[in-house]
C-alpha cells in the first residue's frame, strides 16, 4: 500500500501528530508538487486509510506588477535613490526612470522622503514657448528630505502570502493594484477508517475473491477494497465492423421492400432441414465429409415432423408431382445427422413450411447469419461466412420476377451492373448464378446463387400447385469485401483480423446510386 516515499510522508506525519491541516504547506514542507501530494492523498483515500476534508480559501497574491517590486525594490525607493546628495531636476529622473518615475514621485511626496524646489524658467524659454503658444513647462528640483527609509511596499509584498499584515496595508496594495484575491483548494487530512487495520496492523487488502476466501471462509474477516463506482474507467468509443454495417444496409434495403426477418439461431441444423427437405439426394456430394461439418455430440437430431417426413421420403424415393424424384432408399439415419448448417436455405425451408396451416397471401422473408462449410481456407474462403437468404411465396412467380427482385434489391445498395447466368441448384429451377460487375477491378464478381423452389421441395410441405417460391442466397462478405476493397477474406473475418484496421475503415461505403 505504501509504494512511494510521498506517501511514506503522509502516513509519518498522520503517525506523528494525527493530522495535517494543509496539504499545500505539507508539499512545501517535503518539498514536492501539491499536484503530486494530491494524487498519492487519492490513492490512500480509495482505502479510506485517510479522510480528506476540501478546504476553499481565498489568499492574497502579488499581482505581476507586485512581483516586479518584490524582485527590483518599489518605484519610490528607486526614486529616492537616485536622488544625488545635492539634488536633480524631475526632468531629469524622469529621463533616466522612465515611467516609475512618476510613481516613484508622488509615492515618495506621499511619505514626505523629498522636498521640491520650482525651478522658474529663464526669460528666453519663454519667449520660445510663447511663440509655439505653449504654456511655459515648468520644472522642479527634488531633495531627499529623511537620512534613512525602509521599503514597506516590497516588505508587505513579500508577507502578502503569510496572511500577517494589517487590512489597512492590504488595502493601500490593492489600490495600487499591487495585489490580488485567489482562490485555492487545499484538503484537511485525518486518519481514516482502515488506518488502524492497514497501516498499523498491516492487514492484507483484499480486491476481489478467490477460491481460498471462499473455501477457508475468510472473507469474514478479510479486509476488502471498496469498489469505485465514479472511476472513470478507460473507454474509447466503439468501432462498427464492415461487416455489420453492410448487414444493416442489407436488412434496411429487405425491410424496405417488404420483407420479413426470418429466426436464424438455429446454427446445429439436422441433415433433414439442411438437405432432405430440399431435395437434394443422400448421396450428393455436398452432403458428404468434404463439405459439411458433422457433429459428434449430439449426434442426431429426432422428431421431424413425421407425416412430412415420409412425403420427403416418398418424393426422394419414388417422385410425384410429374418428377419421377432420385430413385434410391431414403435413409431416415441420414436425415438424423446433426450439422453445421451449410446454408440459410434450411431457415427457408422451415419458414416455409411453418406457413402451412396458415390462409394465403404473398409474403417475402430474409435473413442474415452465419453458415458453416469444411472448405480450404484461402484468401476468398473461410469455414464460416455470412449467407443472405431471401425468398419470395406468391402464385406464378416467374423467373422474370427473380431477376427484376434482385436487380432491385442491389440497385437499393448502389449496385447496378449485375449478370444472371443459368446454373444449377438440386432444389431450384430454373436457377440463376448472380453476378456484379466491380469497377475498380474490372471483372464480374459471383455474389450469389438463385431460382424457382422445385415442386419436389414445396408439394410435400401442402404448397397447392400454383404457388411458387423464388429463393437466393448470398454471400455478405464478397459484396463487402468489394465495397471496402478489401483483398483478403481473412482481413475482414476469423482470428487474423487486425482490429486498427476495423477501427479506420470509412464509415460508410455503400451508396444509394441513381438507376443507370
Ligand atoms: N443455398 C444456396 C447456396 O448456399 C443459395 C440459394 C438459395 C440458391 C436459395 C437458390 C435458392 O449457395
């Protein structure tokens, strides 16, 4: 507790005679800073080894002037000084004085020091004053009057700061404008509460719990810090990853187009809804090790909807709804791995089918979090990224529809150039890769994979024939990686990731463009 020698004082003189009235003398004294003095007073006072008591008081202080006079000698004695044995004209000391000769003058008339003679102006002087019609300047001759004088004026000065001189005299300074009113801040010290346990005793300081406080019980009477709750506590502000800031742009631009957020936190997803209820086959290879990351504890999932199952099994299996399905056994165990989820798609997949039940309407849902895949890590993949999903359930929705939603959706983000190219998805079709054209790269970038929900996928659910789904799902970080030109993946996402870097990125990237 008693890391310095300041504070070694303070915890002496306390010994010694109980208090110390001023702290600002007590730095005098040791000859330290009051700034210092005070910072150890705090330091002590957080464990209410000392109570400080704030003392305000206004004191004298030479003005800049009364400094003056402290370190030359007052103008009056300057003056009576200079006074040679058989005297000198005012003139002539005002030459050699400069301005604190008319001071030094009237102080000294004032303390009757000097006697003065008029000397009267010699005939032609006037004449020549007469002629610039000017009053005729008369001068004087000044005498010393006493053998010895004192300068009181310095001597008051210099006692000004130990608060002994009369009101009369300080009166006399300040209308001089010799001295001047501060006010100051000092602490009255004590001993605190703890002095006796702390310092005399010298018992441990306890500032948090530990297992052998608990086990041993001796938190009973173990002395602990007292937490301080006004404590500044170091904070700088915080810093918005690209990421979410392109994230909420994402959702602003869904939610303004009427859509709904789906629930994602759903991350350990069954093979079932992540797989099967998209009719993507057992055997496809997305579904195997390469790809997708299985979970050892708990290994399965259970209780799927069972009436749906065994349509998701049949359409599999056999097909229906004109589809002659993929023609092999449907393992119920495969269904039951448990995942991490590859794609949001499984989110579709279960708001879709919680919307069976429910009366019609045309309804567009999205989200944004996180998908798992077992990839090489390079600098455009990583094992976990951000997908936005989003899909649109309505009655004959074409790909026209598709195509017109996206081109509208990134138009909302400042993007406009954008390429459709067929591609193929087992539960969408047709399907559609999208692509946005970057201007400071020069080339096409894949942003994300489309398309129209297969009936496979929806007709076991209920859907009625004529309702159709248009679906996608995008990548948050290649979008973003465009935006804040940004190279490598591992720059903006995962361990690697410098936190200066997120702390200058520009605010803002993403602007609203006008329709090209
Ligand atoms: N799930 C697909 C993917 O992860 C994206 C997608 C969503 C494609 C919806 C079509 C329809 O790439």
């Amino acid at each position: 507790l008693i890391d310095s020698e300041i504070k070694q004082k303070i915890i002496d003189e306390l010994n010694e005679s109980n208090e110390i009235t001023n702290s600002r003398q007590f730095a005098i004294k040791i000859g330290k800073e009051h700034e210092e003095v005070v910072a150890e007073l705090n330091s002590l006072h957080a464990y209410e080894i000392l109570l400080p008591e704030v003392i305000q008081e206004d004191i004298w202080e030479p003005t800049q002037e009364g400094q003056d006079y402290i370190e030359k000698g007052s103008p009056e004695v300057i003056f009576f000084n200079s006074i040679p044995q058989n005297g000198i004209a005012l003139s002539e000391l005002q030459k050699t004085l400069g301005p604190i000769a008319q001071i030094g003058f009237s102080q000294c008339m004032k303390l009757k020091w000097i006697t003065t003679k008029k000397i009267e102006p010699s005939k032609e002087e006037i004449e020549k004053q007469q002629q610039q019609k000017k009053k005729a300047k008369v001068d004087q001759m000044i005498f010393q009057k006493v053998e010895k004088i004192e300068d009181k004026t310095k001597d008051l000065l210099l006692q000004l700061t130990k608060s002994t001189i009369s009101s009369k005299d300080l009166q006399a300074l300040k209308r001089r404008k010799l001295a001047q009113i501060v006010k100051i801040k000092y602490f009255k010290i004590t001993k605190g509460a703890t002095f006796e346990r702390l310092i005399t005793k010298k018992e441990k300081v306890h500032t948090d719990f530990n297992k052998e406080i608990l086990s041993q019980e001796l938190w009973k009477d173990a002395f602990f810090k007292k937490y301080n709750f006004n404590a500044l506590g170091i904070y700088s502000s915080g810093h918005l990853h690209p990421l979410l800031k392109v994230r909420t742009q994402v959702r602003e631009a869904f939610l303004e187009l009427g859509f709904e957020e789906m629930d994602t936190s759903i991350w350990v997803e069954s093979s079932f809804w992540n797989f099967d209820t998209l009719f993507q086959p057992q055997q496809h290879p997305a579904r195997d090790m390469h790809d997708t990351f299985f979970m050892s504890k708990p290994e399965f999932s259970s209780d799927f909807p069972k009436e749906y199952m065994e349509k998701v099994k049949e359409t599999h299996e056999k097909g229906g709804y004109e589809s002659i399905g993929w023609r092999y056994d449907w393992d119920e165990q495969e269904a039951k791995k448990n995942i991490m989820r590859t794609h949001t798609t499984a989110i579709s997949s279960r708001t879709l089918n919680s919307l069976i039940g429910q009366e019609f309407k045309p309804r567009r849902f999205f989200s944004i979090d996180r998908v798992f895949r077992n990839e090489t890590l390079d600098a455009t993949h990583l094992a976990e990224f951000h997908q936005v999903e989003g899909f649109i359930i309505d009655k004959n929705l074409s790909l026209g529809d598709l195509i017109g939603v996206i081109t509208q959706f990134f138009q909302k983000l400042g993007m406009n150039k954008l390429k459709f190219k067929p591609a193929y998805n087992p539960y969408t079709e047709p399907s559609m890769e999208i692509f946005i054209y970057h201007d400071g790269l020069k080339r096409w970038i894949e942003v994300g994979n489309s398309g129209i929900f297969r009936p496979e996928m929806l007709r076991p659910m209920g859907f009625d024939e004529d309702v159709s789904v248009i679906a996608w799902g995008l990548s948050l970080e290649r979008p973003t990686m465009i935006k804040y030109k940004v190279n490598n993946i591992r720059d903006l996402f995962g361990h690697k990731v410098d936190l200066q870097t997120i702390y200058s990125f520009p605010l803002c990237k993403i602007t609203l463009e006008k329709f090209d």
